[in-house]
C-alpha cells in the first residue's frame, strides 16, 4: 500500500467516508445488489499523455465514432497519443483522431497496454478514454466485480497464503462497495485506481492465486447490523490496531475498535522501525506562518492504545498544535512514505535530530494485513480472522440481500 495521499484528497475521503460532507439523499441505498459492473478511473496520479495498445490471449478492438480497428495477440501495437486535443490513434501508417475512444476486450482476451510511467498494464472489460481539459487522455476501466477484486487482492496484499488471501478479498469487495455507494449518479466512475480507494493495478496475469482468492469469495461482504462496513485496512499494526475514532474525524463505529494481536504481525518488515530527522528540517516543514522561530517539538497526547494523536510545535511565545496525521504527511511527502510509517511511536531530541522509535505502517484501523498472514499461517480460517479485526460481524454473500441495495453501518 502506498500512503502518499494529497492533503485535501484524504481529508474528503475521510469527511465522506463518515457522512461528515451532504451526498445524495438516497446513498444509503444507491447502490442495487446484484451488481455486476465498477467503472475506475485509471492513471489519476500520472498524467496520461501516449498509451501503446496489444490484444493478449485473444483480441481487442478499438473504435471511434467512426472507425474501428482489431488487433489479435502477436499482431503489431497501436499508439493512441493526446495530439492538439483530439486522442490520435496510429497503426501500420493508419492515422485517426477522434475525441473518444473505445477500447473492448473479447471473451477471455485482455487489453494489454504500455502507459509512459506506470509500465505494463492487462484489463478486463473495455476503456473510455476521453480528453480531460486538453490537457491528458481520461482512461476509465468498465470492468466486473470480481474482477476488479481480484486485482485489487494482489495490487493490495503480496502474499501467496491462501487464506489471507481470501481475506482482502473479502474487504476489498466490502470496501469498494461501501465507496462506490458515496458516490453520485452522475459521476463518469465510481473509484479511483489508488489508494484514495484501492490500489488496482488491472489483472495481474502471472499471480493465478488473487483471482482464485476472489473467485473462492465470491459476492461475500462484511455486514454489521445487517448494514455494509467500512472495511478498512491497513499494511502493519505493530501488536495492536486502534478504533476510527482516535484517528479520523467522526463518532466511534462499533465495528473498529482496536484488538491487541498477540504478535500475528512479527513477520512484518514494518513491525519496528526508526526515522531519524534534521530539527531544521523539521522545523521548517512544519512552522506556521506566524512563527518567527521554533524552539522545539513534544508529544501531547495519545490514545488509549498509546498511539500518538497530538503533537504541540512551540515557539518563544506560543504554541502550535499539530495532528499526528498531518504531521505525518508532511513527513512523508519530504522524505518518502516509509519515514514516519505510524502513530505509534516515541520522539526523542538528540543533539540537532528528532529520533522516532515506532512501530507498524499505516493508519492502525481495522484489520492488519501481515497480522492477517500471521493468523493464516497458524490455521485460522478467513471468516475468523475478519471477525478478530472487525468486531461484531457477519460475513454474507451479497447478491441475496433482500431489498433494493445496502444501507452502512455508519453513524
């Protein structure tokens, strides 16, 4: 997982995520069971500008309003490229431009493509690619559920234990759907390809395991209450997990609340750490505007799972309080994602550097993936591992939910 989340990105996702922010009045129930389709909006954090097209296992088409091409697998590629705001395609010394594209794989094919910066890519279903203020292609996946869970089981989770595997598919279906009920009718997609929502790296051809993973879970969801959850999740806990409340802005959810894991994650490369940085430095990423100087950095409060919440940044005549999670971005965007990697740490002052010991990564809700693997390894059973982490719960297949869609367990 990556944590490298724009600042106002994360704080909309989280004011949703809580009903903190008006959406649609019918949210609750927007989304109808049964459904078969996601469309993902790929690429939002690489601007799109040339893409390189292959048919695999099969073929793909390519159409536009007015034209329409093939390519089979060991045929030659085409280029679609962002050329004065039209989206050219070139094959074989064939130009044509067009402001949408459409592109479809057959059967059991995949679209296989090149983008500039994220490398090789295979999906299922079709891509919409549009232009996006003249500036970069809009690439949107039409893909089914399943499979879109089982990428997003090996885009998440790197493991080949059976079991844990099982595991984020079942929270990755139960997350996406709970996401993609927040969003309105209206919208082009429903999710985002990274971690604003998951990371969905398209099918992963040459890792079988994931989509066995989906295809053993198919259609089961987390329920509370007979209400969907939000089944978040994070990479390393460090011996405990802590509820929502503590972190993100909203009221306790019944579901989240912090487990002691009795080492299940020791195998993590996360599951002790130290980051050490330059107190200029930090000073300096973290002062207010109104600070001329500032004289030092403590802890000012912390939860009751000892993970760190507050943090006080002092000058010669005031004081600035920080969250810990702002701390923690700003941190991160400076010095890369595996710098302050927790909450749950301690600070010293050495000569001119901040010393943080801590432990786990990420936010430390929900359930802990290698505390997963631990727990898969020692014979737990899927089910019995989602209900350790996610308090209270049934898990059910939710195409046969009665009604017309889900409500969420949120408050």
């Amino acid at each position: 997982m990556k944590y490298s989340v724009p600042k106002v990105c994360l704080l909309i996702l989280i004011l949703k995520l809580f009903g903190m922010v008006e959406i649609a009045t019918a949210s609750d129930k927007r989304l109808a069971t049964g459904m078969e389709n996601i469309r993902v909006l790929l690429f939002d954090q690489h601007p799109t500008n040339t893409l390189l097209f292959f048919g695999y296992n099969g073929s793909i088409s390519l159409q536009s309003q007015n034209f329409q091409s093939s390519i089979a697998q060991g045929e030659t590629g085409a280029r679609i490229s962002l050329q004065n705001g039209m989206i050219v395609y070139e094959r074989n010394g064939l130009r044509h431009a067009s402001k949408e594209w459409l592109i479809s794989a057959q059967d059991t094919s995949f679209i296989r493509l090149l983008h500039e910066q994220a490398g090789w890519r295979y999906y299922k279903g079709e891509l919409r690619l549009t232009v996006e203020n003249n500036r970069k292609i809009r690439v949107i996946n039409r893909v089914g559920l399943e499979d879109y869970v089982a990428s997003v089981v090996g885009s998440e989770m790197n493991f080949d234990n059976d079991e844990a595997l099982k595991v984020q598919a079942v929270i990755a279906r139960t997350y996406a759907l709970w996401n993609i009920s927040l969003f309105h009718e209206e919208e082009e997609y429903e999710l985002n390809d990274h971690i604003l929502n998951q990371v969905y790296m398209g099918e992963l051809v040459f890792k079988p395991q994931y989509r066995k993973a989906a295809e053993a879970t198919r259609g089961e969801v987390i329920m509370w209450s007979n209400k969907l959850i939000m089944a978040v999740y994070h990479s390393t806990c460090g011996g405990r997990t802590t509820s929502n409340e503590n972190v993100w802005i909203g009221n306790a959810l019944p579901y989240l609340i912090g487990v002691e894991d009795n080492g299940a994650c020791s195998a993590s490369p996360h599951r002790n750490w130290e980051y050490t940085i330059n107190r200029n430095t930090l000073y300096n990423l973290l002062r207010p505007e109104r600070f001329d100087t500032v004289t030092g950095l403590e802890i000012k409060h912390r939860d009751s799972f000892d993970r760190v919440t507050l943090l006080a940044l002092n000058s010669r005549n005031a004081s600035h309080e920080i969250t810990v999670n702002n701390l923690r971005l700003l941190i991160n965007r400076h010095s890369g994602p595996l710098s302050l990697r927790s909450s749950y740490f301690t600070m010293e002052k050495s000569g001119d550097n901040y010393i943080f010991t801590g432990k786990g990564l990420g936010h430390g809700v929900g359930l802990c993936q290698w505390g997963a693997l631990g727990l898969a390894e020692s014979g737990w059973h899927y089910h019995d591992i989602l209900r350790f982490y996610y308090k209270g719960v049934d898990i059910q297949d939710y195409s046969q939910l009665q009604g017309d869609g889900f409500r969420l367990a949120r408050f």
